[in-house]
C-alpha cells in the first residue's frame, strides 16, 4: 500500500514538473497558500491556547479560525486558478459565499433577531414556550434570547432557577406560545372525584360557590382584555366565568372546574381552591371523595327495586 501511494506520487510530480509553466506556477502558488493558511492557523491556535484556559472558550476560537482560514483560503487559491477573481464583483461575490457558508448560523441568528424586534413575537417578561423549552423571556440579544425556566421537573408552571440561552434561529424552526400576549390569561381545571353514593349535587353546588369566591372576580378583566385581543387575533369566547362539569369515570362521579387565572398564579390559585374544597366538603356527611378500590355489590339487596335480579329460586 506504502509503494503505491510513493508510485503515485511520483507520478503526479513528473505531472506537474513537465506541466505547462502557467500551471506548474499555479499548482506551486496553491501549495505555498496552503502551508501559509495552515501555519497560519497554527500559530494562531497556539496563541490561543497559551492564553485561554476555558474549553468552551477555547471551542469556539477554534472553530472561528478555522472557518477564517478555510474561507480566505478557498478565495485566495480561487483567485490564483480562476481569471474571474481579477473582477472585484466576482470577488466580493465569492467572498459573500464564503462568509455565507462559514458563518451560517450566526447569519440566521441575526435574522431572527431582527424578525423578534420587528414582528415582537414576544417581549422581555413574557412568558413563553418554543419547542420543549418554556420559561419568562429576561435577554433578547443579537444571536440569542435567554429564558428562566419554569416547569420542566417543577409542577405548576413554577421556575427551576435554570437559565436556558436559546440561539434566536429557533424562532424559525420551532413553534413557539406565548403566555401574555394578546390574551393574558389561562382556563385551569381542578378535578373532584367524589363516590357514586355521595351527593354529587350539592357537591357541584360546593364546587360552584368555590369557583365564584375565588374566579369569578377574573372575568371582568378577561372580557376588558378579550375585547382588545379580539381586534388583533381570532379570539371568540362566549363565557369566562368559572364553571363546574360532570362526568363518570369508573370511581365516581368526576366533578371539573374550570376557571381562568394568571399563567404565574396557577399553582397559588389552585391551592386557595384545593382549601376551600376541602374545608366545604369536611363539613359534609353525605359527601366523599373517591379512589380506586374494590367492593362487592349484591345487586339483588343493594340495587333499585325496578333494576334488581331475581333471587335465586329457593331463597
């Protein structure tokens, strides 16, 4: 393998050295850049690291003056082989190119910060979700937007204390919501499940003066915010009060309320209600809360007397 790779070698040097002068100069000029670019970079690399301790540091001037070198040396040896490099267009053009593809996301960064400071998909203190990334916006910068976290292994939307720098691109690849404009306010649903053999509606009628005490004062300024959001964006609500639904699941009864709130107050709200519930439906005999369990039910002793089974004969 070694006397093949030497056989062609040689060959490819009696090539060049019985080449026309114009391009054995040419083939000589592009080795000479070659080596320049590369102890070039060395050099520089060298410098670097006599200076910087940081590896992440260190990461990104590596790969800066290696993108450098490879681009001013793709348009010096271009300009060495190709006539049209004496143009200054064609140059600036090819230079554009490189730059282009040696710096492309730092370009597409700064698109979409110009993009966010034009169409303001969202603002500082916002609180928004792009891809799987959700938290309160605290930096808009000109490569990247920075975010404290909320939810992630927190319940309720509440913050990790983790701060996410997310390059401003994303805005062009990934879905983003925003929590406070237009609309400022979410529907949260606390769910009741109490047992089919409780008062489920006088346990609704808990459930609605709960709602009222500590939601309904929202709905004014929900409708005030839903007026003007509505001139903006598709937005139709009939009714912003709280309510209560009901369903059956196989434990119980499932009672749902429904009411807005502040997306940075749903876990306070959620607790106030959650109390109340508790010290309403405590005061109750003839409510209780389900769970899953297991019982045995004689339908012919315990079920109504329209729907019970025949006994059995001889009993």
């Amino acid at each position: 393998m070694q006397l093949v790779s030497l056989d062609g070698l040689a060959a490819w040097l009696r090539a060049a050295v019985l080449a026309p002068s114009e391009i054995r100069d040419r083939l000589v000029s592009t080795l000479v850049v070659a080596f320049i670019f590369w102890a070039s970079r060395w050099l520089a690399l060298r410098f670097v690291y006599a200076r910087v301790q940081d590896p992440r540091v260190l990461y990104q001037w590596r790969k800066g003056i290696s993108y450098a070198a490879f681009a001013l040396g793709f348009l010096v040896v271009g300009r060495i082989w190709s006539p049209g490099f004496e143009s200054i267009s064609t140059f600036l053009g090819l230079l554009s190119a490189g730059l282009a593809i040696a710096l492309q996301d730092p370009i597409v960064n700064l698109a979409g910060w110009l993009f966010i400071v034009w169409r303001q998909p969202f603002q500082v203190g916002d609180r928004i979700q792009i891809g799987e990334h959700r938290g309160d916006v605290i930096d808009v910068r000109v490569f990247q937007f920075t975010l404290l976290e909320v939810g992630n292994w927190v319940d309720a939307d509440q913050s990790t204390g983790r701060i996410i720098h997310i390059p401003n691109g994303k805005i062009f690849r990934e879905a983003q919501a925003n929590y406070d404009q237009g609309f400022q306010y979410i529907w949260h649903e606390i769910p009741v499940l109490v047992t089919f053999e409780s008062d489920w509606r006088k346990a609704k009628a808990v459930l609605d003066e709960v709602a009222e005490q500590h939601a309904l004062h929202l709905t004014g300024a929900a409708e005030e915010q839903l007026r003007a959001a509505a001139r903006r964006f598709m937005i139709f609500y009939t009714n912003l009060a709280p309510a209560v639904y009901t369903s059956v699941t196989d434990s119980g009864v499932l009672l749902t309320l429904r009411y807005l709130c502040n997306p940075r107050e749903r876990r306070a709200t959620a607790q106030a209600i959650w109390e109340a519930i508790l010290d309403r439906l405590a005061a109750c005999d003839d409510i209780d809360f389900a769970y899953p369990s297991y019982r045995i039910y004689d339908n012919a002793a315990e079920g109504k007397r329209g729907a019970r089974a025949e006994p059995p004969p001889g009993q």
